[in-house]
C-alpha cells in the first residue's frame, strides 16, 4: 500500500523517474480532482456564496494541479534521461500535445541513469 510520503513525492517532488504508465495515471488523477470542483461550480447559482467556494476550490486545485503536472512530466523526461526543464514545452500550445503522446508512448531508458536507478522511485541524489 502507498504511503503517504509516496503520494507527496510523485506529486510534488521533482527528483527521481516515473514511467509511462504512472506518468499518464498520475496525469489522470491530477485532471479528475481538477474537474471535481469545476463540476460543482456548475451546479450552483451563479453568484451565491456556494459559487464563490466552488470557485476557489478550482483556483487551489488548478494551482496544486499546475505543479504537479509539471512535476509528473520532470519525471518522466528523467526516465527518458533527459533534463527536467525540457517540460517547459507542455506550455507551448500544439507542441504540448506532441511532448505528451511522446511522454506516454516511448519508453524510458532501462537500468540506471543519472537522474535515479530505477523507475517509479525518488533519485538517488
């Protein structure tokens, strides 16, 4: 069972690797507790004070979601074996389509590389 210092380092942390799969269902997550409270805002009238909340909730989850997908692509490029900064581009429209189908399709590099020994765990360093 995941531990909670698990949960914080795939999410917040940016040492170590992550593969595809973990890349895109962590992506997964990331979107869906992002589109709870958008989901929500849209059931309340426009202007109570139940819309004002459900309205900020979204802003903190599209804050905390904005890292961590960062985050999540830093690691995948690890695996990749290639610098975290290149995430950058998930920023750029259309390109940022292409760096992801790259990011969930090619496979990362096997054994150890400079950014961690293995997959799915914080780096070494």
């Amino acid at each position: 069972m995941p531990e909670k210092a698990d949960f914080i380092w795939l999410f917040f942390k940016t040492s170590g690797r992550v593969s595809r799969a973990a890349y895109f269902l962590g992506g997964l997550l990331v979107a869906i507790v992002q589109a709870f409270p958008l989901y929500r805002f849209t059931l309340v009238p426009e202007g109570s004070a139940e819309s004002n909340m459900w309205s900020f909730v979204f802003f903190l989850a599209f804050l905390a979601s904005l890292w961590s997908n960062v985050v999540l692509a830093v690691k995948r490029l690890h695996d990749l074996d290639k610098p975290g900064i290149a995430a950058l581009v998930l920023f750029v429209p259309v390109v940022s389509i292409v760096a992801f189908l790259v990011l969930c399709l090619f496979p990362g590099q096997a054994g150890s590389n400079r950014y961690g020994s293995r997959t799915n765990a914080p780096g070494d360093g």
